[in-house]
C-alpha cells in the first residue's frame, strides 16, 4: 500500500505498517527519533496502524504536536510518581496546557515543596526504567468494575460519563495504569527534560460545591536546553509580575471589603487616565462621539439583549421597589438605547459610540487573578452602527485604527484570528457571505496576515481577534472587533434607507485595548515597571546635594510641573547614592540631580533611569522631556 508524507510525496510501505513501521522505512534516524505520528491530520500512537493512501507525518521531539506528546506523557509520569510514593491517592484528569500540564488529586494531604522535590525524583526513576507505555481497549464495565474496587472514584465517574459508543482505552506502564485516550510516547524513557512548579487549590469538575483536589502543574519540554531556557523565561515573568511590580511601585491595591475590585491608588490613576486620554484623542480625530450611560439597568433590557439568560450567572443584581436591577456586564445593551432614541437616516450613518463607563461581572473567587481577572473594570469600548454595506469600509478603519495604537506600546508582532460562522447562528448565509467576505477583504487590503478559525464566531456575527505578544515573548489576547447582526434585531433598531424605507443596521462591536485594568498588568509586565516617558507616574525627580540646594531644587520642580511634568522632588537627608538608588526602585524616567554648580548657572545634572548622565539648563531639559512624551518614545 502507498501513503502520502508531508512534502506531497508517496511511499509504498507493507499493509497493515504502523505509524512505527512507517517512520523505519523513511530512515533509521527518523525510526529512532519517532515519539507519535499524525494519520490524516489526528496524533496517534506509533503502534496505530495506518490505512491506505492515508496522509502520515512522524512527530518527533522537535515539533509542537511532538512536545505536547511529551508533555502528556509527562502528566502521566507524574501521576504515577504520586501514587508510588503516596499511597491511596487518587488521580483525576491531567490535560496538556500552554508550556505545560498539570494532574488534579484527590488527597486529604496536601502537597507541600519538598513533596514536589521527590515527586520529581520519582519520576526521574520511572523514566530510567524505560517502562514500555502500552495502549489497551477495555470494555465499560470492566472498566467501571476494577477502578472502582481500587478506589478511583473519581475515574468511575468519568467513565460513566463518556458517550456509550466511544471506545474506552487504557494506558498502561508497568504495573501503573489510567484511563485515557492517548497518545503516548512509547516508553518512559523518553521522557526526562521536565520540572515540577506548583501546587494549588482546584474543585472537581470546577465546580465549588465539589470536593477539592490537589492540582500540580508541571512543564516539560523536548531537551534540557529548551527547558532552562523556558525556566529562565519563567524567572523573568516573575520579576515582571504585574502584582509584585503593583505593590513596590504603589499602583494599586485590593480591598477584602470590595474583592476582587482594584483601587488605583494615585500613581496607578495617572496610568489609567492616560491611557483614557490617549485613546480618546484618536476618538476626537476618527469622528468618535462618547457618551456614559449608567451602571444599574432594570433587568428587562438584559432579557432583551439576551445577557440575562444567557449571562446571568456572571452579573450582579439588586431589588429596588419591587423592580429587578442589576449592575450592566456590557455596555452594548446601553449604547443601543441612545442609537434607538431618535429616528436615524441611511445619512447619519455610520454612528459611532465610544463608552469607558465601568461594568461589573461576577468572577468566581478561584479565576479571579489581580489586575487580569477582575469584578469591576473599565474597557476602551466602541459600537458603530452601519448600513451592511459600510461593513468593509468601517473594519479597515479600525484595522487602522488599532494597528497605530499597538505600535506606539512596541506591539509589533501581532497575530490575527479571523472567526466564521459557527453552526448554532443567526441571520441568513447571505448576511454571513456577506459579513465573513468584508472582514477577509479588510485584512487583504491592508496586507496582514491571518488566521482562519472555522466555526468560532459569535452566534449574531463574525468576528477578528487580536493577540500580540510582549517583551518576553508571551502571548496576551487583546484587542477583538465583532460585527453583530443580532442586537439590532433584537432591539428592533431601524434607519430610513435611500429608498425611504426602514432597513436593519449591523452593529460593530470594538475594543482595542479591552480591559483597562488587564492591559495595565500586561504593560506594567511588558515594561517592567520602567514606563515610557509619556505614561510614568512620576516624570522626574529633583535631587538635592544637601539640604542648602532645597530653595533652587523646589523652584526647578516647580518650573517643571508649570512645563507640564509630573515631578517629584526628593528632599530627605539620605545621601545622594541612597536618593538616586530610591528613584531608580521606582523606576522614574529622569533624575535631576541638583548642588552648588547647578545651582549658580539654572542648570539641572541629568540621570537617566538608562544610567546615561549629561549636564543642561532647565529649559533644555523641559523641551527634552517634552519630545519625548508628545512623541510617546518608547526609550529615553
């Protein structure tokens, strides 16, 4: 029989060969390197037989499906390391994540440091022995009958929950054995480049009414090298942690009294309010128009947008004489009433409403995570209503739009997702042709690449999602632009067309920095605190040799808060090394060091937090300063 490898090629290979077999006769090396396959674009075992003229590929530790093998590999490793060294402990799932895995437990102990020191030892053991990793098809109730007599409550559950006519397999290595659909490298040997990082709460099932397990969360990668650079990476992120960073640089703070609400204290609020203004002023320019609209709505306009039973779980709500209120999760639902006040002409199209009023989702307790994952937050919020035909105009404004924002925070590398209809959906396959043709036509007419997603759209329209990708080289998704045929529906929104008759608007949704507070956490970890010039809480800060040059370093704060600056002057009896190592733990832009010298000559010594040093007068600095905030320079 033949199959087709990778560069379009065919081989003939004997029948009935496995994915093994496959890799033996393209060459030993590739034999010896094999972990997995991939037969007509699923991941199987190497023992899989492969039909005829199927598509194969050997996966091998170098490639991403490769190393998600691993990793799944490597969770089970894991799983039995626990279980050999903790007896009666009970194992749930453990799925592959992002630059991971993770195993939940079901223990009455829980895992402390030094219990994932000789867990990883454990595993270092098991992967020495080269236990062969074997695939098994067991029936339901054998399956049901042996993991629950050795106690697996929790497998007997999961099996009781999979389809009747799905196949039930088992993996086994030695005498370990779990439930799982695979695959799997072929021996434990295989496995080595691993590290063990956490230990933390989780609910089966995720539900908090469910008993809690034990969940470590481990990494694994294809060779030693990728892993300590991973960790290296890992060390960065946590000297960036936006909660570290947030609390050493007075930012923000959280309250038990309003959980998971964030307070900007006042250097956190000059962030937040700048980039208000920033994003305002691209407003002005583009023809934005921004209202606020309140907080607390009768319920009935969340069931007619649809949020109150499609949403429900995640508001907040209140009784007021007898009327249902709840706190608003979008701000859509508000935004329409102002577009359906007035009668609107095919002329005043397209609308665009721009909104930063607050809006409040209830976060589970256990998902919530400082600035990323709040109650309360703000978003840069946009909806436009447009004639359908105005759909690809409008998105390549906004293609423009959101590329000249991202470029000024150095967001460069930016990936984009592009989500079509998926099967459960509104409106006709007219309208969707339509929608789908607008937003693919937007981005080839800009020049940007992107990626489709079949069957991940909205269910009222498609849609385009931004991820860009910090300092550090980790993904964030921000920005998302959305064309909503539903909402005008629902709300029954109408214009007078040309012909003097009432046609339906779309709607676009619009977000591009999202979340206020999310994006301050990712640009408090993308900078590391050292903000550029234009969005630094404190600007500049004024340091006197000793207290006899205090009159001249207050009068040249005070010129430069007239110029504009945000300014701070530092007139404690530290010495001058403590002073400048101080302003450098705050991480402020310049140091404006102050004596006899500068004093006599209206000069000013400058630091830069770069370490670079220079001497000018006031002035000079001021329009220094200046060129670098009004171009929002990303360096000093």
């Amino acid at each position: 029989m033949q199959v087709q490898l990778p560069d379009g090629s065919f081989k003939d290979v004997p029948n009935d060969a496995t994915v093994a077999q496959v890799a033996e006769s393209i060459g030993k090396r590739l034999a010896r390197d094999a972990i997995a396959g991939k037969v007509n674009g699923k991941i199987v075992d190497l023992t899989e037989k492969v039909p005829d003229n199927a598509k194969v590929e050997i996966l091998t530790p170098k490639s991403k499906d490769g190393v998600d093998v691993i990793r799944h590999s490597t969770a089970h490793l894991m799983a039995m390391a626990v279980q050999e060294l903790f007896p009666g402990t009970q194992v749930t799932i453990g799925p592959v994540i992002e630059n991971g895995f993770y195993y939940d437990f079901g223990t009455d102990r829980p895992f402390s440091d030094e219990d994932l020191r000789r867990i990883e030892e454990k595993m270092a053991e098991i992967a020495k022995r080269d236990l062969p990793i074997k695939r098994e098809v067991w029936s339901r109730d054998d399956a049901i009958k042996l993991f629950d007599k050795i106690g697996e409550k929790y497998k007997v559950q999961i099996i009781r929950d999979i389809p009747g006519d799905e196949i039930l397999t088992i993996y086994r290595q030695g005498d370990w054995f779990d439930l799982c659909r695979g695959p799997h490298v072929p021996s434990t040997g295989r496995l080595g480049a691993f590290k063990l990082l956490s230990v933390a709460g989780a609910y089966w099932r995720g539900d908090e009414r469910n008993s809690m397990l034990q969940r470590i969360y481990g990494t694994a990668w294809s060779d030693e090298k990728e892993l300590q650079e991973y960790l290296k990476r890992m060390d960065e992120a946590k000297a960036r942690d936006h909660r570290k960073l947030g609390k050493e640089l007075g930012l923000f703070h959280f309250s038990n009294l309003a959980p998971a609400m964030p307070i900007f204290l006042p250097k956190g609020a000059v962030i937040y309010n700048e980039l208000i203004d920033f994003v305002r002023s691209f407003y002005r320019r583009d023809g934005y128009s921004e209202v606020v609209t309140p907080l607390l709505w009768d319920t009935e306009l969340f069931k007619t947008s649809g949020h109150y039973d499609n949403y429900r779980d995640n508001m907040f709500f209140s009784e007021v004489e007898e009327r249902e209120y709840s706190l608003k999760p979008m701000n859509c639902p508000g935004d329409i009433q102002i577009y359906a006040m007035e009668r609107r002409s095919y002329r005043d199209l397209p609308i665009r409403l721009a909104n930063f009023a607050r809006l409040h989702r209830y976060e589970r307790s256990g998902v919530t995570h400082g600035l990323t994952r709040v109650r309360s937050f703000a978003q840069d919020d946009a909806h436009i209503f447009i004639a359908p035909e105005q759909i690809q105009a409008e998105i390549e404004r906004e293609l423009n739009l959101i590329k000249e924002i991202y470029d000024v925070f150095g967001f460069t590398d930016v990936k984009i997702g592009l989500s079509t209809r998926p099967e459960k959906r509104i409106g006709t396959d007219a309208m969707w042709d339509s929608a789908e043709k607008a937003l693919e036509e937007a981005l080839k007419k800009r020049g940007l690449s992107y990626q489709v997603n079949p069957g991940e759209g909205a269910f009222y329209g498609p849609k385009l999602d931004y991820q860009v990708t910090d300092a550090i080289g980790r993904p964030w998704q921000l920005g998302t632009v959305q064309v909503d045929y539903a909402q005008p529906e629902r709300f029954k929104l109408t214009y007078i067309g040309a012909d003097n008759s009432e046609h339906r608007p779309v709607m676009i949704h619009r977000a591009i920095l999202g979340s206020l507070e999310r994006f301050i956490a990712i640009i408090i970890e993308h900078f590391a605190g050292a903000f550029p010039v234009w969005l630094a809480p404190v600007q500049a800060i004024v340091l006197p040799l000793s207290e006899k040059f205090l009159d001249y370093a207050n009068d040249t704060a005070a010129k430069l808060r007239q110029a504009g600056l945000r300014v701070e002057m530092d007139g404690s009896n530290e010495k001058l090394g403590a002073k400048i190592r101080d302003a450098q733990l705050e991480k402020i832009p310049y140091m404006l060091i102050v004596g006899e010298k500068e004093a006599s000559s209206g000069s000013v010594s400058l630091r830069k937090r770069s370490g670079e040093q220079s001497s000018m007068s006031v002035d000079q600095f001021v329009s220094e300063a200046r060129r670098a905030i009004e171009s929002r320079a990303l360096t000093l």
